[in-house]
C-alpha cells in the first residue's frame, strides 16, 4: 500500500497531521500526569487518632437512661452533645451519668415550662471546663476541651425551639464572637432548620422564612464556619447541625438509630485529631524491702493490747479502727514511691481479637455464623442439665446431720495468714497480703476477734462486702478468646 493512497477511516481523523519536529497528540491515550485516580475511602482511625462525638435529640433524657448507657457502651463516645433533655435543676447529673461512665458533664436546664435543656457530657480523659463567658439565656452551654498539641476546642449543645425563632441564632453567633482567636469551635445541637440544601448550601422551595434562613448562611460564611451534616436526621429533614471552622477534622458522619422512643436520629461524628496513646495513671506504692519491720510490728503489737481493752462489739468499728491504724504504722514504717508514667506498658498494647478458625467433623469453618454454632454444640454437650426431684423423692431423702457450730481459732487465723501469697495483689481495702504475711503474728488476735463478733452478730464489716473483678483472656485453651475468666481480688483476710 503506497504512502498516499487515500483511505477512508473513522480512526483516521482521530490522528492530527503536525510539522515537523511536532509530535502528534493521541487523543486516545491521556497524558498519565493527568491521569485520574477513582477517590479512595476515608480510612479507618486508630483509637488514639480519633475523638467519637454524638449529637442525640433525646425528649426526656431521663426516661431513656438504659438506652443512653446502651449506646456509651456500644460506641464509646468521648463527648455527647444532648438537646431537649427536658431536666430540671432538682435531677441530680449523678442520675443520668453515674460516676463509672467517666464523663464530666455541664448542664443548662430550661428553667421555665416544658422541654428544652442542653448539656455537654465530655470524656474525663480529656481536660474540660465550662465556660460562662458565651453561654447565652437560649438553651445553650458551653465547654473549653484542652488537648496537647492543638488549639483550644470551644464545644457547644445548641438547641433552637421553633423554626421562626430567630432570637436564639443572635444569641449564638454573639457567643461564637466572644470565643479567643485561633480557637477551635464546634457547635452541635437541633437548629430546626429543615429549609436548606446542605448539598448546594441554598434554600429549598416554599421555605416560610427566607430572611431568617438568609441571615443564617450569611453568618456562616462572616463567622468563617461550615456545616458538616449531610444526611437526614429526621424523617427527610436535615435538622441537628454540626457548625465548626476547622472541617478538615471531620473525618466521617453517619446517623445511628435513635434514642429509645425519640424521633430525632443520633449523630455520631469522627473528628480526626491526634491524641497520642493515653499515658499510664500515676500511683503511689510501697517500697516494702525498704520497711522497718521490727519498729512497725512493735507498734501493731501495742496497738494490739488497746485494741483488747477497748471490747468492741460492732465488727464494722472494729474493722475500721484495725485498718485505720494499720495504715497510719504502714505510712510512718514503709517509703513510698510515685510510679513513672510509661508509654510501653502491656496493658496500653492492642492485641488482635477474633475467633481463629475451627474445625467440626473433619472440615475447616471460618464463617462466623458457623463457628458460633460449633462453640453453642460444644458448651451445650459439656453442661449437663439436672432435673430437679419430684416431692415424692424429696420426701424419700434422708435428713441430713445438721452443721456443727463453727468455732474460730487464732491458730487457724494464723495459718491462714502465714500461708498468704505476698504476690497477689490488694483488694478494695489496699491491704497488701504482703503485709498480713509479714504481720500475721502481731494481726492475729485483731482479726480473730473481728470474726468471732462478725459470726455472732450476722454483721459483716463493709470493706468484706465489695471485691475488684477484671476480665482476663484464656489465649492457651482450644476456645481461645471466646472464653473469659473472672480474676477476683477480694480483701485478703476474708
């Protein structure tokens, strides 16, 4: 074929004609620098890189306290922001956030008629106060968060009654200009604002207040802040909001299902911020190979003889002088140290969980399905399942000797004492077995005679009615981490 036949072809044209030294541009095959790449989803955060924020409408946050509960303990959130919380100042905060949920909570109660009412629930984790200075009168409170290493986080819960009220939003953005300069604000709540396109940021069709809405995108756009929620949180509205001027921290939004009976979807928010991994608690403990035993069993001994001259008959007194005193000896006769705060302890190390593949009849399961019926057959075929006795076969049965009186000596109190484990830790009364070990002579007449009066009087001290229970993982058995067992560390002598 010569070079200059004519050949009618549709890849033809596609192939324009250049000048020398030109090379010709092949429109079917991009320029790889402008190649581009399908958006990659956001990536997971490590624990310790993110901070868990939920926006909950609760109507009566006191009648959905189990479900509040159930949700912290499903999430873990480290802050929650709650509107209509309908609380009185009369409802203590201990009610709603018991001491063992770890939050530190600040409250703004609608004082008059029904509903209304916000609060802030912050992680004690984080170091927070409140901050009266830009709270306004209009159901809103407000909270400084100090993180290391980045600005001060000014967070509100903001609630706007009504649609029309306009009086409420003045009142907010009067407080986000009071906030410091280069602050992080973050302001979460119910705006009842349904009339807005967050997609296009513009009003939708038959909104009944056009000026009040205009006013509001306009003071976002002068205040410098964005609005990160996108999706519904109430039937097809858009009403609980989520306003910060850093929204490059947002990591990811989602709705969960609501609080209990309330209408209103919980928020949960994942703010990308960098915490480092938590730093161990310091504590004080005793430097036992540094004790003066003699001087310390010396003074337990004297205390002894006033002890037997005082005739307690309340076990409960006698327990709290025996231990009062014990650790007034312990704290002149044992140094104490402060612990270092260390990063690479075990307990700050995550370890991999999940049921490792198991094997029923010959095959291999890795469906998790599966494997739950291969451990639900196993459990079942180890337990056995008594069948109680009929009352013609009680009544067959014959009396059993009753149980002798039961006499406590201090030779068993002794023996008891001496064979403690000095390695085992203390229970909720912080006496080390350590200590009962290195004193069981000099203790023994004490609390002998605290078990003789709790014996004959049915009373048993406090102290011996509270133990500490943690969770340790069985890593060696066929049922590896399905299986939990119950550490126990109840007080030593008991």
């Amino acid at each position: 074929m010569s070079e200059d036949s004519d050949i009618s072809s549709p890849h033809r044209s596609h192939i324009s004609s250049s000048s020398p030294g030109t090379q010709p541009i092949a429109t079917s095959t991009p320029n790889p620098k402008n190649k581009r790449h399908p958006p990659k989803a956001n990536k997971k955060l490590k624990e310790c890189e993110r901070l868990c924020v939920l926006n909950i409408n609760c109507r009566s946050i006191k009648n959905k306290i189990p479900d509040l509960q159930q949700v912290i303990s499903q999430v873990k959130p480290d802050i929650i922001c709650c509107t209509e919380t309908w609380l009185k100042p009369e409802i203590s905060t201990a009610e709603i956030f018991p001491d063992f949920l770890n939050f530190q909570v600040y409250r703004d109660d609608r004082l008059e008629g029904k509903g209304g009412g916000t609060l802030v629930a912050i992680s004690k984790s984080i170091l927070s106060q409140e901050q009266p200075d830009p709270k306004s009168k209009y159901n809103s409170v407000w909270a400084k968060m100090s993180l290391k290493g980045f600005k001060d986080i000014y967070i509100s819960s903001f609630y706007k009654p009504n649609e029309k009220d306009e009086i409420p939003l003045n009142e907010l953005w009067s407080s986000i200009k009071k906030i410091p300069k280069n602050s992080i604000v973050w302001v979460l709540g119910d705006f009842n604002m349904s009339s807005i396109d967050w997609s296009t940021e513009s009003l939708t069709e038959g909104c009944k207040f056009p000026n009040i809405y205009t006013s509001f995108l306009e003071n976002l756009i002068n205040l410098n802040l964005q609005q990160m929620v996108n999706i519904p949180t109430r039937g097809n509205n858009v009403l609980d909001l989520f306003l910060t001027n850093m929204p490059s921290h947002v990591h990811s939004t989602k709705t969960l299902p609501p609080l209990g009976s309330s209408d209103h979807d919980i928020v949960f928010h994942e703010i990308k911020i960098n915490r480092g991994r938590p730093l161990q608690t310091k504590r004080e403990i005793q430097c036992y190979n540094k004790a003066n035993w003699n001087c310390l069993k010396n003074d337990v001994s004297k205390y002894a003889k006033v002890y037997s001259e005082t005739h307690y008959t309340d076990p409960n007194k006698a327990w709290i002088s025996f231990k009062d005193e014990l650790n007034h000896l312990c704290s002149i006769h044992i140094p104490t140290k402060v612990t270092k705060t260390r990063r690479d302890l075990p307990c700050n190390k995550t370890e991999s969980c999940g049921v490792a593949p198991l094997k029923s009849e010959g095959q291999t399961f890795t469906d998790p399905v599966a494997k739950a019926d291969i451990l639900n057959s196993q459990f079942e075929s180890v337990f056995s399942r008594p069948q109680p006795l009929s009352l013609s076969q009680a009544c067959k049965q014959k009396h059993h000797p009753s149980m002798p009186e039961v006499s406590i000596s201090e030779d068993g109190v002794k023996k008891l004492l001496k064979d403690l484990n000095p390695n085992k830790a203390s229970g909720p009364d912080q006496i080390s077995p350590r200590l009962l070990k290195e004193l069981h002579r000099e203790v023994t007449p004490i609390l002998t005679h605290i078990f003789q009066i709790s014996l004959k009087t049915g009373i048993v001290p406090e102290d011996w009615k509270h133990a500490i229970s943690c969770l340790s993982f069985q890593k060696r058995l066929i049922l590896m981490q399905t299986q939990q067992l119950y550490i126990d560390q109840s007080p030593s002598h008991a």
